[in-house]
C-alpha cells in the first residue's frame, strides 16, 4: 500500500501510517500533480549535548591565530583608517 512516491492527498489521509514507515528508515516523497514537491525522512539528532559542543568548537579553535602581526589592538586602528 505504501509506496516510495505517494501524492499530496494521498499522504493526507496516510499520514499517520506513513510516519511510521518514516520511523522505521524509509524516506517517502510527496507529490502534488505528479512533480516532487516535498520529501519525508527520518530525524537525525545533529551533535550533541551542551558541553559536547562547546568542546567541540574548543578544538576547533587550537591553533588558529591572529598570526603574530595582527593582535586585538592593530585591528581597531586598522578600523579606525
């Protein structure tokens, strides 16, 4: 019953049924007068807690520098021309 594709009124009145198969992997498109116009996929948790991601974007800062020219101070007079 459930098919790949499913039209717009269709997956109105399945729509409960197709969360499910939704829920289980499956990724169902949605069309309106037989062109694409929406797709259904299953939600995919992105990163992770708080202190994860301050982590995270802690080891992305190692390393990067100003290099040893350029420092806070250079960059306001910079600025200020």
């Amino acid at each position: 019953m459930l098919k790949q594709e499913i039209g717009a009124f269709e997956a109105k009145t399945y729509f409960s049924k197709l969360l499910l198969e939704v829920a289980l992997g499956k990724e169902i498109i949605i069309t309106k007068h037989h062109h694409k116009v929406a797709k259904l996929i299953p939600f995919q948790k992105k990163g992770g807690t708080v202190v994860e991601t301050i982590a995270a974007i802690r080891n992305l800062r190692k390393g990067i520098t100003l290099g040893k020219k350029l420092n806070i101070k250079a960059m306001k007079e910079m600025g200020r021309k």
